[in-house]
C-alpha cells in the first residue's frame, strides 16, 4: 500500500492524506476508482471529467473534488464550479476559481475582459488554464546566428471559466473543465504563478523593498526570504520583477515624491535645508539640500572643499555634484548634495548661491574642481574670495594627452617639466617656465600655453600660503562616488538615489563616530620623552597624532647649519645629514614672544601641522610645548563637540546679529543640554536663566518691534526660508514667467513635474580625439579577447566570424545532402 493513501474502504474507494498526487498513475490500480462528491468517478483513463451532467442547471447543487490536506490527519474537499453558480463580486469568483486550480493541479491566467460601451465598466472576465493557447513562433533567424527557443509552456488547454455581471452579481455562465496535459503534484503547484505564496504575500513584498533599499542583490533577497521556509516562496525573476514594477509605478511621479521626502526630512530635522529649482512649466530642474550636522560640521571644516561633479546616477542623467569636505580625523565628509539639470555657468551659479544661504553667507577658504570653464566663472563670480584649484589627477591626465609630440625617446621633457612644476618659488618658477618655452616652442595655441595662463589654479608655487589639508585632487569627492558603485545607475530613480545618499551619510557618519571614540577613550603611545610629542598626543585626534609622530620620527635623521641671526630670526638650513646641501630647506625661527617659526617646505601653511623641519629646530631649542599658534582645533579631538566650541566660529565677527550667530548659539546651547545630563543643579540653573531671558525679551518686544531678519526663529529652532526658487534670470525667455518663492509648507500641493533627461558634457560614446597609449594599452587589458579570431571587445562563443562558418558549413552540408538525394532518386528510377 503507497503511503500516501490512508485506507480503502469495503466499497473499493480511496480515502487520499497528505501528498496525494492525482497525476501519479502509479496510485491508480486497476478496477479501483477514486471517489469525488456527487458520484463522479475518475479512473485512470479520465482524471478530469464534468460532474452530474444532468444537474449542471440544477440550483444549489454542490460539486467537489478532494484536495491535499494542509493539516497532518485531516481530510479536506474543495468545491467545484458550476454554470449559474454567483458571486458578489469578482474578486471572490477568482478566488474561488483559483483554490479549486490549486486543488485540480493546474494555474490560472486572466484571458480577455470585456468593457461596457456605456458605463465603459468591466462586465465580463475570462480566466483560462495556464497552458491554454499556443505560442506565436516569430522568426529571428537569420545566416548568420541561430536561436535557441525556449520550451513551449502552451498546450492549447481548453479549460475555462467564464462569469458575466448580472444585476451586480457576477454570474458564472461558462465552465469547461477538460484540460490537455497532465496535471501538477501537490508539491509542485505552488510553482505555479497565480498559485505562488509570493504573489499574495504583502508581507514578503515589503521585506523584498527592504532588502531592496539596503543594497541587496535579487540572489540575495530570494535566498533570504526562502531560508524561514521549507518550500521556495520566491525565485530571482519574481524579484527582479518587483523591483522593477516598484519603480516603474513612481515614473511621473518623481519630483512629488522627492518634495514629499524633502519635507518628511524637515519635519524631523527642523534645520534640515533644501530647494527646488522648477521652470515656468513646474518641471523640477535642480535641487540642493544638507541636513543640520552638515551645515554644524561646515562651520568647522570650511577652510576647503571638493566640488566634483558625476554622471549615470539617475535615470534622468541629471549630474550628481557632491560638496565635500575632510573633518578632524582626516576623512571624506558630506557637506551637501545637489541634483543639477545641465552643467552651464547660470545652474552653477544658482547652486553656489544657494549654497551661500544654507552656510550663513561663509564662503570656503578654498575650491577643489575639474577644469570645467562654467564651473570657474560661477566660481568667481559668487565666490570671488575663495582660492580655486584645480584637480591635479585631471592635470595630469590632460599632460599625458596633449604632449605626446614632446615625449620623444631623446627628449628630457618631463625631467625639464617636473623642475619647473616643483619650483618652491613664483620667481623662480616663472624663469624655468620661460626656458621650457623656448626649449619646445609651446606657444599660445599649445595645451600648456593656455593652461600657463591659468597658473595661479593649479601649479604649486602660487598655492603654498594656502590651506588644502593636504588636498591636491578631488579624490575624496570620488571616493563618495565609489559608494554608489553597484548601487546606483542610469536606471536608478530619483527617490531610490536619496536613498542611497542617505545610506551614504550614515556611512560616513558611523565611521566618524568610531574614530571619535577610538580617540577619546584611548592615549597616545609616545615613542620619546620630548614634551612636543606629549602635548600633540593629548590635542590631536588618533590619525592626526599618527602623522605628527612621523614627522616627529623623522626629525631625528635631520641636520642644521646655521645660516645667519637678524635680532630674534634665525635662519638655519635643516636636512637629511648625507644628502647633498642643496635639497636642504630654509627654517627661520623667531624666540621672541611665543616663538614661531617658518619653513621653505610650507607643509604647515598647506596641511596645518607642523614639518620636521621646524620640529627639528624647536626640539634643539628644547621648547617646553608647541606654541598653540601651531596647533589647528579643526585637527583637535574636541573640534566638533566641546561646549561653545561653535561659537568660536563668529569670534571677533562686530557685524551685528546675522544667522551665523544665531546657528551658533543655538549649537551651543544644545551642547550644554546634553553636557548637562541628568544633573539636577545644572539643569535648574540653565531653566532660571531661560525664564529670566524671556522675561527680558517678553518686555523688549512691548518697546519696540524688531526688523524682519533672513532667518524666522520659532521657540530654539532656526528655521530657514526654504521653497522653490525660480529659475535664473538670464534663462527666462519672453513667454515664461519667473516664479517666486513658495513656502516649505506649500510644497505638498504644489504640482512639481518630473524632469527632463540631461545631456550632460561627458565624453560621446564614440570620441574623434587621438587617444593617448596608455589609454589604449588600459582599454585593450579591459577587453575580452576571442580564441577563435584573436579580436578584442567579443568571446568565442559571439563571434561573428565563428557563426558565419559555422552557417556556410551548414549551407554546403545541406547542399551535399540534396545532390545525395538526388542521386538515390535517379538510381531508383533507372
């Protein structure tokens, strides 16, 4: 007896228990037949078969068929549809349809849908078998390729089920239950698509979006859901499928959807800055935005910032450009972001300006960027105090471009440009500069004539007072773009892209708040006893004292000579003792007042601590601390999060009350509350002293009326006037019409279209320009090689070369099988 059935009864029927197969004809013996209700029989030679003929028109009768049980020793009967059965609604009639599928062993499809020609109401549905039907064979052969076709999944099945609306019930007027395959398992039915546990599981579609918006793949999400069940739930298709769906539901809906984000993130974070640039049309155009941490942090860190801009984030093309900064411990961190719909000199401008206002007005000390021209006018037109540099990895990469014909086998034209770009000296290296010119003939029209007249963005000699953290390239802009690598591309909605940034922010966020805790719950160890060493140990944050303790190192293997005194001035020559004295460099060291001194090699003007030059001569002065001119707080384990530190941003600023001033007090006093905690004696006197200020302010207001400032303080929050702004003047043309600005809280009912696809200045697809050989030599190791033909850009199993033999083999093979054919025809005839 098969395990499978229970018992047989003494009238010879089968009573089936769980994983029963209908489809198994080895359960059916002869002469033994399966009972179904109302006394229809299915044998072995008729699993299917329409139920009491006789009494289909019959109202009320019951048909039924046994399914697998679901629960261990039960038995249980699904009822079987009939012509006239009713339903309330049509939702119900699939339901019940699809249940008494998923007992019988075959899946349903929806087949047709009819409309009314008045009310334009569905009144008729049709749902079919699975299998119904046959494939349309469309022909994509060709001489050169063949295709594989898939397997056929029709079998022109006539199962059907057809219900009509009558007098608002949904009437079942045909049902044909004669299918022509066999049909499925109990074990295998869910695998059908109507059948699936994914596809009414809410549930598993939401942990899908979860998983989604965290960065997993589809292979991932499929292997995770399916290991909390015994059976799959959901296979890879089924989730690429989703996904798609979800985002393909949001198109056209994008730009509400990114205001709707925009302003969920203002309610929680009421300093949390953002604007939408929209035309006349109400097409989003641009957007900016940073959160309060960011704009908190910039007040620290704005001596110098990366701008970069990046292509094939979002399925608009619209360039993803970064504002990115180095904190204390010498990480990438994000100021801001912004979305920008071209890449001319006006939407820098607006972004810059915008930019302005969500800082307070505090422009950066200095710019990192790519050489873009728009860029450098909207640069220097809302930033006219900042210094500009240009990306030096984009330098060199142009260099290696355009001065192909100088680089000859016999010439020295790099060991002539290396002495003329390191020049220590402005003097000295504009006399280099005038030899390399008549050495190599570079005129005007030249790469480098021209970029000699941008010098002052780019060459070392004219950089060497400014502040850069060390800066030269926009590295780190990039290495905040790596992060969307994988994550992100031209497919990638403006909402999933938020996402993705926001996960970027927490990112760099965590590791910020690892490394602050590294460095306040640790000490440095010291490796000597100077007390320049101890007092850089207990002021600089882990990585900065790593760095300091290498110059410190280093220091020991230096040497001075003393070149001459003026008053309190020194001047020695300090360097490495067997290096020959030319590659010394010049320290001048004042003892007067709090002793400060100056070396040839500017690292501290540049990165803003101290070299071993001067190291070298303050050790031998025997100096008990290092002078705290010397020491930067921006490089401090404190630089962000001692109280008042903020505060310090607008000392000796006698301007009068602005936001700046505002943001830092309100910094500051939510310093003090969590510095406060749960002591009681504090807390009270910080409440005495809020009660007595409003109080004093409460009067002030009755004398007179205060000026309308440019940020609207509501309780301790500062608020910033926040909408959408117009686009820029000099893009408005006769028929448009500017906007004006609209309140953060009108945005919901706004009507923000999405925005056009961006043609951004990247490379075309397809470059006229000489490319150089290293470039060459990088793409062809890049490039998938055939064996067949020995081509790059292809592999043996595409390559058009290997098909087209293969068809003109195929050709004669046939050819030969004709005349052989033939033969045998004359030989029968003879």
């Amino acid at each position: 007896m098969d395990p499978s059935i229970d018992e047989v009864d003494a009238n010879g029927l089968i009573e089936f228990g769980d994983g029963f197969d209908l489809c198994d004809d080895n359960l059916l013996w002869e002469g033994t037949t399966v009972e179904v209700n109302d006394g229809v029989n299915l044998n072995d030679d008729e699993l299917v078969s329409e139920a009491n003929d006789g009494k289909d028109g019959d109202e009320g009768c019951s048909h039924q068929v046994s399914s697998p049980n679901e629960v261990a020793g039960q038995k249980s009967v699904m009822n079987k549809p009939f012509v006239d059965q009713v339903f309330e609604t049509w939702e119900a009639a699939y339901e019940f349809y699809n249940n008494y599928a998923y007992a019988t062993g075959f899946g349903l499809r929806i087949s047709s849908t009819m409309k009314s020609n008045i009310t334009k109401d569905v009144i008729s549905r049709q749902y079919v078998c699975d299998k119904e039907g046959e494939k349309k064979v469309k022909e994509k052969r060709d001489d050169v390729k063949e295709l594989r076709e898939r397997r056929l999944t029709r079998m022109n099945c006539k199962a059907k089920i057809i219900i009509k609306l009558r007098d608002n019930q949904w009437k079942v007027t045909t049902f044909d239950d004669i299918h022509s395959h066999e049909l499925t398992s109990p074990v295998k039915r869910q695998m059908h698509h109507s059948h699936s546990q994914f596809r009414n599981n809410k549930s598993c579609k939401n942990l899908i979006e979860q998983l989604g918006g965290s960065n997993f793949k589809p292979a991932q999400i499929k292997n995770a859901i399916n290991s909390t069940s015994n059976a799959p739930v959901v296979s890879t298709n089924q989730v690429i499928a989703h996904l798609r769906a979800l985002r393909e539901n949001n198109m056209g809906k994008e730009a509400v959807t990114v205001a709707n984000h925009f302003q969920k993130r203002k309610s929680e974070d009421p300093n949390f800055y953002f604007e939408l640039e929209l035309d006349t049309n109400g097409t989003l155009r641009s957007m900016f935005w940073a959160d309060s941490r960011a704009r908190e942090a910039y007040l620290t860190f704005s001596d110098v910032i990366i701008f970069d801009v990046t292509y094939k984030t979002n399925r608009f093309k619209m360039p993803f450009a970064p504002f990115t900064g180095v904190n204390h411990h010498r990480q990438s961190t994000l100021f801001g972001c912004a979305l920008l719909a071209d890449e001319r000199e006006e939407t820098f401008t607006w972004l810059f300006e915008q930019w302005l206002t969500c800082m307070f007005g505090k422009a950066p000390g200095a710019i990192i960027t790519d050489m873009d021209g728009a860029m450098r006018n909207a640069i220097r037109k809302v930033f006219p105090q900042t210094r500009h540099r240009f990306c030096s990895w984009h330098i060199k990469k142009h260099l290696l471009e355009h001065v192909a014909d100088m680089r000859d086998a016999d010439s020295n034209f790099y060991k002539d440009y290396n002495r003329w770009f390191f020049r220590r000296k402005i003097e000295d290296s504009e006399t280099e500069w005038k030899t390399m010119v008549d050495r190599y003939g570079i005129d005007e029209i030249h790469w480098l004539g021209k970029m000699w007249d941008l010098r002052e963005h780019w060459v070392p000699a004219y950089w060497r007072d400014t502040f850069t953290a060390g800066m030269t390239s926009s590295q780190r802009s990039e290495s905040i773009n790596s992060f969307f690598d994988g994550y992100v591309n031209q497919n990638t909605s403006l909402v999933e892209f938020l996402s993705q940034y926001d996960k970027a922010l927490v990112e760099r966020r965590k590791a910020e708040s690892e490394e602050d805790f590294k460095s306040k719950n640790t000490i440095a160890k010291l490796n000597t006893t100077s007390p320049l060493e101890r007092k850089a140990g207990e002021f600089y944050t882990k990585k900065m004292f790593t760095i300091f303790q290498d110059e410190m190192m280093g220091n020991f293997a230096l040497w001075k000579d003393k070149l001459g005194k003026n008053g309190n001035v020194v001047e020695y020559s300090v360097g490495i003792r067997t290096d020959d004295k030319k590659k010394y460099v010049r320290v001048l060291f004042d003892s007067s007042n709090d002793a400060t001194a100056t070396c040839e090699c500017a690292k501290f003007e540049r990165e803003g601590i101290l070299c071993r030059h001067i190291i070298h001569v303050m050790d031998r002065k025997q100096l008990p601390t290092i002078p705290k001119h010397y020491l930067l707080k921006r490089w401090s384990i404190d630089a962000r999060y001692r109280a008042g530190g903020t505060t310090s941003v607008t000392q000796g600023d006698t301007s009068g009350v602005n936001g700046l001033k505002r943001w830092c007090l309100m910094s500051t006093w939510q310093q003090l509350i969590e510095k406060v905690g749960n002591d009681e004696i504090l807390f009270k006197k910080m409440t005495d002293f809020c009660t007595e200020l409003a109080v004093e302010v409460e009067k002030k207001e009755k004398e007179i009326v205060s000026p309308q400032s440019d940020l609207v303080t509501v309780g301790s929050q500062v608020q910033s006037n926040i909408g959408l702004s117009q686009i820029p003047q000099s893009n408005i043309g006769p028929s448009q019409i500017p906007l004006s600005n609209i309140d953060s809280s009108q945005i919901l009912g706004f009507t923000i279209r999405d925005p056009e696809v961006v043609r951004t200045k990247g490379r075309p697809k397809r470059a006229t320009r000489h490319v150089s050989g290293i470039e060459a030599t990088q793409a062809k190791k890049q490039q998938r090689q055939c064996q067949n033909c020995g081509e790059y850009g292809h592999y043996r199993t595409s390559c058009q070369k290997r098909a087209k033999v293969a068809a003109n083999e195929k050709k004669k093979d046939d050819k030969g099988e004709e005349a052989e054919g033939d033969q045998i025809v004359e030989s029968i005839a003879m």
